[in-house]
C-alpha cells in the first residue's frame, strides 16, 4: 500500500497522542514497506541444466557414467534507495539422479568432476555511474576468451571470485578494469575431496586494459598477479573484416610472459612461496565464415619451464574451452605443449549448429607426440527457452612412453534459462 503525505501526518499525530508505540509501530511499517519495494523490483533468474556424461578411459578404471543437473537460482535488486547501487545474489545446486558411478564419489571410475554440493555462487553489492562500476563480493569474472580468467562454466559448478573490482569505459574505445581477488571458490566439491584443492585464499591483483584501434583491430594487455605462482603480462590482438564476397574474417594472435610472481599468499597451499618461473606462451588464429559455414585454424603453445620452475600454465583458466574437450592437459605437460586445431562447422536457424574441431599436440621442448584428439558438438534451440546439445571428445594417446592414454567423453545435455 502506498502512503501519502496525508497518511504521514496521521501517523505524527497519532504518535503524539499516544507515545512511543505508535512510532515504533510506524518504523516497522516503514521498514516492511521498503524491503518489500524492493524485492518487487527485483530480476529473477532460473537455470536447470541436466546432463548425462560418459566417460571410456584405455586403463583399469570402469567407465563412468554421470547423471548430473545444475539449479541456478538468482536475483538483481536495483531499487536500493541509491541511483546505481545494486544487489546481486545466486545460489547454485549440483545433483544426481542415482547414477552416480564416477569418482570420487565411486572410487574405481573414471573422474567426473561434478560433484554433488551446494553453494552461495554470487553475492556482491555494486555500484555504476557514467561509465564507472565497481564491485565488492563474490561473483563470476571471465576475461576474453578465458584462456587466463575464467568461471569453468562448463562444469556444473562454476569458479567464482571473492573479489573488490573496477570498471571504467567513460573513454570512447577504451576498457579498464582492475580487481583485487582474496579468495578463489573452485569447481571441486568441498566436502568430498579427492580431487583438487576446493578453494583458497589469496592475494591476487588483476589488471586489463583493452582499446578499439579501429573497427578491424582491438588491442588488449593485461598483468594477471597470482600470488605466490607467477605474473601472466601479455599483449593481445583480436579483429575482423569483411569481404567484398561476403566472407567475414576473423583473426587474433596473442603473447604472454609467465614471470616470478610480485605477489605472495602466506596461507596453505602457497605458505609465502616465491617460485621461479620463466615461461612463454603464443597463440595464432584465423577463422572464416559465410552462409552458415565457418572454418579455422589455431596454433598455440604452452612453452617449456626455460630457466624457471615450471611449463607455461593457466590455474584460473576456463580449462575445458582450451586443448581439446577430453581435458587431458588440463596440467601443461613438463616439455610444454603445442597445440595446432583446426575447425569445420554450419549453423542455420532450422538446422541448429555442428562444429567439428582436430587436434594435434606435441611438445614445445624436444619432439614428444602427445596423440590427437577430434571433438565434436551439436546445438539446437528445441524451444524458447531450451537448448539441447550432443557433444563428444576422443582423444588418442601418441608416443608409448607418455602417462596419457585413449579416451573417449560423451555428453547429452539441456539448458533451460528463465
């Protein structure tokens, strides 16, 4: 019920009449009012994603089988009494339906990394006003293609960041963002363990600037400080073009540096440590796509430990887009890894959307052949709000002498959004 200046009157005289209960009474009211004034202006969000995902490993593991569904449940509140000032809040569920045969929740299977568990995904208060937003809490953060900063959102259970963040695009062309990160919720069920750590603390500062040079051509740098493991610093290139035939092309090329970190973390598992690290990492690629075909070819290398402890890798990275979807070199390999891919696809409205991409990895230091991989995915809107996808990955072990083995990943998945 809305109240007018005349119902506030009322309420001062009655106040005066008869004491302090009457305000307090009114307070309450008041306070009733304002949080319910809220929440009807909120915007709800809904995601259920089932998924089945099979899992064939060439060792002495027995097959996995998943039967897995992510429940998102989330919320924006706008109207806080200050202009800019918003809430964001989500809770992610991840459940089976009985078929569980997939470690670790069944030691002796393959690992299926979605375990069952539940948590408080986003819950950050932020603030936005001409052109400046800035954020405290925990939420999700991808940057660019997720190769260094991602959210793992193929899992059912996303990374998120416990962060304070800028953001600034008051200058045409111009992006700026800046985030101190002190905790890091991974993917991993923290209850059940047998994988990896859960999560942890940590003294990380994130840095990315990236400005439009001109309409084919934007250039991007960031210096991604993780304490206690090492700096990314690194130049990015990404742009397109069309042709006069009608072929878009898109390209994009990318440099980094891993360096000894400027950061240090004091808490388990880091505990102060200042490793040395001396790393290279490149990335090429040129895609093209006309009338629903799209064709492309990337090469990237993940370099070799060179004078420093370790191979290029990437921990917060959205793993799973990058070096074949089987996830075998979800660690970067000791000699480094290469990986040249090419991609054939079409997509139209009635059709749906089919890619097929190949893969070839070898060493960066020596000659090592880490086997190939030929991953494929389908995607159809089968109504609305729903998304259906068939996907798979087989991976085919090189050189003998390697840990890796033949692998073999199927997947059938719904995403429904509300």
């Amino acid at each position: 019920m809305k109240m007018n200046k005349m119902s506030y009157v009322a309420i001062a005289a009655m106040s005066v009449m008869m004491g302090t209960t009457s305000v307090v009474q009114a307070e309450e009211a008041a306070e009733v009012n304002g949080v319910s004034e809220i929440l009807s202006h909120g915007k709800y969000s809904l995601q259920i994603r089932p998924r089945y995902e099979f899992v064939d490993e060439d060792n002495a593991k027995n097959n996995a089988n998943a039967f897995t569904v992510r429940t998102v449940l989330g919320a924006k509140f706008d109207t806080l009494g200050v202009d800019g000032l918003a809430a964001t809040l989500e809770m992610t569920n991840v459940s089976n339906f009985g078929v569980d045969n997939y470690a670790p929740a069944s030691p002796g299977y393959s690992v299926v990394a979605d375990g069952e568990q539940t948590r408080v995904t986003q819950a950050n208060i932020s603030y936005a006003k001409e052109g400046f937003v800035g954020t405290v809490g925990r939420k999700g953060l991808n940057l660019d293609n997720q190769r260094f900063i991602g959210t793992v959102g193929w899992r059912q259970m996303p990374q998120t960041y416990d962060l304070a963040s800028v953001a600034y695009k008051g200058i045409e062309k111009l992006d700026l963002m800046a985030a101190y990160v002190w905790g890091v919720n991974r993917i991993f069920d923290r209850d059940l363990g047998g994988l990896k750590i859960p999560d942890f603390d940590t003294n990380t500062v994130l840095l990315h600037a990236s400005y439009k040079v001109m309409p084919e051509l934007t250039i991007t740098a960031y210096d991604y400080m993780i304490a206690s493991k090492f700096d990314h610093i690194g130049i990015r290139a990404t742009g397109g073009m069309t042709l006069e035939n009608g072929v878009e092309l898109n390209y994009m090329a990318e440099y980094a540096k891993q360096n000894d970190p400027s950061l240090t973390e004091e808490s388990a598992p880091f505990n102060d440590a200042e490793p040395e690290q001396d790393a290279d990492y490149y990335r090429f690629g040129l895609s093209g796509s006309h009338h629903g075909l799209t064709a492309g070819v990337c090469y990237e290398v993940l370099g070799e430990a060179g004078s420093g402890a370790s191979p290029f890798s990437t921990p917060l990275a959205t793993l799973h887009a990058h070096n074949g979807w089987a996830d075998m070199f979800l660690a970067t390999p000791a000699d480094g890894l290469e990986d040249l891919s090419v991609k054939l696809g079409y997509g139209d409205k009635t059709f749906g959307k089919i890619l097929g991409v190949y893969h070839k990895f070898d060493s960066d230091a020596g000659s090592v052949d880490y086997g190939s991989e030929f991953d494929i995915v389908y995607t159809k809107k089968v109504m609305k709000d729903l998304m259906m996808m068939l996907k798979g990955a087989m991976y085919a072990k090189g050189d003998a002498a390697t840990s890796y083995v033949d692998t073999n990943k199927y997947w059938v998945m719904f995403d429904y959004t509300y």
